[in-house]
C-alpha cells in the first residue's frame, strides 16, 4: 500500500502582517516514487515544511500541480497521514483513544477495534495504554503520533521532524523503529528533518533545499544497503559531502549583504 | 578532619538505618497517629465538658420537644440536642480516623487537619460560654449553638420543605444555564458571525448582576418560581458562554489540522476537539456561575418567592428569631458547600487528563 506523488512547478507565496512577501516554494517538482523514503533537509526557511503542508492538503499553491497516483490533491485525506513536529497529539485522550482516533473519526472503529492494540504493540507502548500524553516521554509520544498516523493505513506517511525534539539516544531508536515500520508497511515515507545524519541513515534519496526563495537545490541518492551502518566509510563520506554542499550554499553571496 | 568528623556521622546514620522495624516518629507511626486521633476529638469533648460543667449564668429558656424517631418518642431539650450534634461529630471524626488508620493516604490528611477539628470544638465551647451559657454577645443576634438547633426542632419540616425549593430552583436554573452557556459558547467560538453579532452583547449584558432584571422577570414571566428561575439561568448562561467561547477559540490550529488529516469532519472537530479542549474553561465558567446562581437564588429568594431558604431568612427576620435565620445560614453552607463538592467531582473526572498538568 503505497503512492507515487508527483509535484510540478509549484509556488507557494507568504505575506506577512507587514505586507512583505515571502517567497517560500519557487517552481519546485518533485516526484516521489511508490514505497520510497525520501528525506528533505535544509536550513530553516527553505520551504521544508511548506511543501510537506501542501503535499498533506493542509495548504494550497499558488500555482503548479500535485498529485497523488495521479489524481490532484485538493484536500486532506486519510490516505495520508502526518505526525507534526510536537506530536499533535490530542492530550484529554489517552495513548489508546489517540491511537484509535482516526478509526473512530471514519467511523470504523467496532470492526477494527483489535488493531488498536496491534499498533501499540507496533510502536512498542504496551503498558501505556491509559497513560495521558503528558505522561509519557517526548519519545513515547512521538511514537503514539506515528501508530495514530499509520492506523488509517496511509498511502503515504509525511514526517515533520518528528525527532527534532529528542535526544540523540531516543531518536536513534525511533530511527529503526520507523525503518520497520515501513519496511514493514511499504508505505511511501517523506520525512522533512534538518538532521542530516537521519536523512542518510533512513532514506532511498536526499532532497536539499535552500531558501529565498525556497527550492530544491540537489538531489542525493543514497544507494547504501541496508541496515546502515552510522559510521560507515561510504556514510561518512555521503555526510561530508552534503556538508560540504550547504558550505558552499552558504557561501554565495547573499544580496541581503550587498550595499 | 573533615572525614574524621564525618565518619561517626556516618555510623550513627548506619545505625538508624538498622532499626529499620521502628517505625519514624510521623503520620504512619500509631502512636503518632492515635495521638492525631486524640486531638481531633478531645476538642469536641472539652465542648462537651464546658456544656454540663459550666454554670448557666444567662437566662435561656430550654424548651423541650418531642422527636419521633422509628416510632419512639424522645424528649429531648434543645442541650441534649446539642450534646447529641456534637457526639454526632465525634463519630463522624472517629470513623474517619479509624477508616484512615487502615489507609495510609487518608492518614495524612487526617493528621493535616487534626488541629483545625480540634478548633472546631474549641470554637463551639467558646460560641456555647458567649452566646448560652453568659449570653455575652448582643441578643438576639447571636444565640448560642442550643438555640439554633432548636430551629431545627421547632421548624424541621418547614426547613426541609424551604431546602428543598430552593434546590429545586436552583437545579432548575443552573441546568439550563449551563446547557444554554455551553451551546451559545460554541456557537460563538466556532462561527466567526455569531462571534461577531452575539459577542458584544454578551459582554455588555453579562457584566449586569442577573437580579437587575428581576422588575421585568416578575412583571413578565407567569410566576415567581419561573421569574428566578429566569434569573439564574441568566447569570450562569453569560458566564458560561463566555468562558466556553474563549476556550473554543484557543484551541490550536495544529489540533484541528491532526484530526482532519484522521478523518474528522466538521462536526468531529467541534464535538472532539473543540469541545475537549475548551473542557477546562467551560468547568472555570461553570464554578464562578455557580458562586453567582447562589447569590441570584437567595436575593430573588428574599424578594420575591413563596419558599426557599432565602424566603425563610426573611420570614424569620420579620420575627426577630435571629436563631433561625442562622440556622437557614448554616444549611446554605452545607448544601451549597456539597453543590460545589459535587461539581468538583465532576470535573475532575472529566479533566483527569489535566491530573499533574497543573500545578494545583
């Protein structure tokens, strides 16, 4: 269960309170092929997180076409799903009732209620089942984020940097977790960090974007195998080699600066 | 030096840890605990004490009266009634106790508030010396405890049937104006129109104490009942509507943008994220509208009903029979005191999800 989604010269304009324009997506294509991990990193500002909210129906371009097996994205949907850089949870239900929400707001919930407890078996929160959300980890909830995402049985899942907020030893964990899952799944998995050790060890291909106006500046293939090692020679080298690309990014000269 | 001098320490540390079967001089040592026992009763018992053994020196007629209990009749006169509120107390205090000797959790809020039952009892053998026994306080204003009861002998029936009207306008009112509150509310979080026609006059209305409108509830509504309950519902619809809009409208767009992308439509979010969310300020609405309906219940009791506990107070005040009029006092307390614990409960049941959240 996966979906190619293709995005085509899209631009997407901000205006502030003070009528100053902000160009956040300019003619950015993409296309993401069936059951692939794309990762997109960049500086804050590139337009990440942008292209993510219009990939998910939450936002609308101002021109340019996207699409999910070929049919235009006009809204949200179920069939895909998003786990937001907090978690989004919802705090007055517990990890279950969090979990189960998307069944209950479909209203599938009778015929599916035992897939409840197979997705907190999944993410591994066995035992934490009546716990409130703000009693658990930043960890654990993150992981409630992505059961509760998975259980309408995306086509495709969009991550927002779902580990932005943890440590290192957490998100590590969360790493491979989410490699099973979707191995396990085969669901398309676009993941926006700005961790580029993550993007390297979770991803089929690096999307690098730059901001003023937001773009995608590079396309990184990762043709790693899998399991990755993190201090692998080729890991290595693919790392320094994308530093390397945001080093020289930043060292073009910026028209802010010219007088 | 410094380890030498640390090293006794130490052992003696050690040694303590030892002895581990002592149970530390606190809440859960027994002795500790019968003491906490001890003081909560031996208030009670000191007002006992101070009732037979102190001289009446005031005149104070105690009248005796006839109570019918399970088909015996008991001559009672209005001290023994006291002394038998009080061994009523002692009882109640001494259950609690030993229920809590077996619970630890309750234990220590039995020791916390063993010192303020003890001056409970305190407070009752001094209200007994100045208001019965030396009759130092102004008289008829403030009789001494015998003489309230006596209220409660004389007048029984009628103060439950005065309770019970104003319970039953109270529930009347409340209900309403929490059902009308919590929906206006809604209304004027979720649709930016209403919010745009129907807030402002909320805010204007709602800062006007419900009894002002009481001429036109009296003149217009059908009876008196209907008129406060009018009155009430009021008072609690602004205060309500206020608060649940205010909490619908703080609820973050990041939670709604969660629940469309899992399948909720637009009434899913109203009823599964806006309604929870708002939960807390509908329940801080509902608590201060609460505090209001008892003051619009009593006024419009007082001034314009044929029952309630306010129509009591007045009717007794006519008499000068002060000692009524604070044995109505006493009953407002508990039944509005309950009324409060009870909406306590309910909320926190449903804000549970809030439990160490918030910083209490």
């Amino acid at each position: 269960m996966s979906s190619s989604i293709s995005i085509s010269r899209v631009n997407r304009v901000y205006t502030d309170t003070d009528g100053n324009t902000v160009n956040a997506l300019a003619d950015v294509s993409l296309d993401i092929k069936a059951g692939e991990f794309i990762s997109i990193i960049g500086p804050s500002g590139c337009g990440k997180t942008t292209l993510l909210r219009l990939i998910a129906g939450l936002d609308k371009p101002q021109s340019g076409e996207l699409s999910i097996d070929e049919r235009a994205i006009k809204d949200v949907s179920t069939e895909r799903g998003y786990v937001f850089q907090q978690g989004g949870l919802f705090p007055w239900l517990t990890v279950e009732k969090n979990i189960a929400y998307g069944l209950k707001a479909r209203g599938v919930f009778k015929r599916n209620r035992s897939k409840v407890s197979d997705y907190i078996s999944l993410v591994g929160l066995d035992g934490f089942e009546s716990a409130y959300p703000h009693q658990i980890s930043g960890g654990m909830a993150q992981r409630v984020a992505i059961a509760r995402a998975l259980i309408n049985e995306p086509k495709a899942l969009l991550l927002d940097e779902p580990m932005g907020a943890l440590d290192s030893f957490t998100r590590a964990d969360l790493q491979d977790k989410l490699l099973e899952l979707w191995k396990q799944k085969g669901t398309t998995m676009i993941l926006v960090t700005h961790d580029i050790d993550e993007a390297i060890y979770l991803s089929d291909r690096i999307v690098i974007m730059t901001p003023r106006p937001g773009k995608i500046s590079s396309i990184v293939n990762v043709d790693l195998p899998r399991p990755r090692h993190r201090g692998g020679g080729e890991f290595l080298a693919l790392r320094k080699s994308i530093l390397e690309f945001f080093e020289l990014a930043q060292a073009q000269p910026q028209p802010e600066y010219i007088i | 030096m410094d380890n030498a001098a640390a090293l006794p320490l130490k052992a003696a540390d050690t040694a303590a840890g030892n002895t581990k079967k002592s149970v530390r001089w606190g809440y859960k040592h027994n002795g500790f605990f019968a003491l906490k026992v001890l003081l909560t009763l031996s208030g009670f018992i000191i007002a006992i004490i101070v009732n037979i053994a102190f001289p009446q020196k005031a005149a104070v007629e105690f009248k005796t009266y006839t109570l019918g209990i399970f088909g015996l009749n008991i001559d009672l006169t209005i001290n023994d009634a006291y002394i038998f509120v009080i061994a009523v107390l002692m009882l109640i205090y001494g259950a609690a106790g030993l229920r809590a000797f077996f619970d630890r959790a309750r234990r220590k809020l039995y020791c916390k508030n063993a010192a303020f039952r003890f001056a409970i009892g305190i407070a009752l053998a001094l209200w007994d010396i100045g208001g019965t026994k030396l009759q130092w306080f102004a008289q008829p204003f403030f009789p001494g405890p015998a003489q309230v009861i006596e209220a409660y002998l004389a007048d029984g029936d009628y103060v439950v049937q005065n309770t019970l009207y104003s319970l039953r306008l109270y529930a009347a009112g409340f209900s309403c104006g929490v059902l009308l509150g919590v929906g206006t509310g809604i209304l004027i979080g979720w649709f930016p129109k209403v919010y745009y026609w129907v807030y402002p006059v909320l805010k204007i209305t709602g800062v006007v104490p419900a009894v002002a409108w009481m001429p036109f509830a009296l003149t217009l509504l059908p009876n008196s009942f209907t008129a406060a309950v009018f009155l009430i519902v009021i008072c609690a619809w602004f205060q309500i509507a206020f608060l649940t809009a205010q909490g619908i409208q703080s609820t973050p767009k990041q939670t709604y943008e969660a629940a469309r992308i899992l399948g909720s439509g637009q009434i899913g979010l109203i009823t599964h994220v806006a309604i929870p969310h708002a939960m807390p300020d509908i329940f801080t609405g509902i608590s201060s509208a609460n505090a209001m309906a008892f003051t619009t219940l009593v006024m419009s009791e007082m001034l314009g009903q044929p029952g309630g506990l306010g129509y009591y107070i007045n009717q007794s005040k006519v008499w000068s029979a002060y000692y009524k009029v604070l044995a109505a006092i006493v009953v407002m307390a508990v039944l509005f005191s309950l009324i409060n614990h009870f909406i306590g409960i309910i909320k926190k049941r449903t804000l549970r999800w809030q439990e160490g959240v918030l910083k209490k």
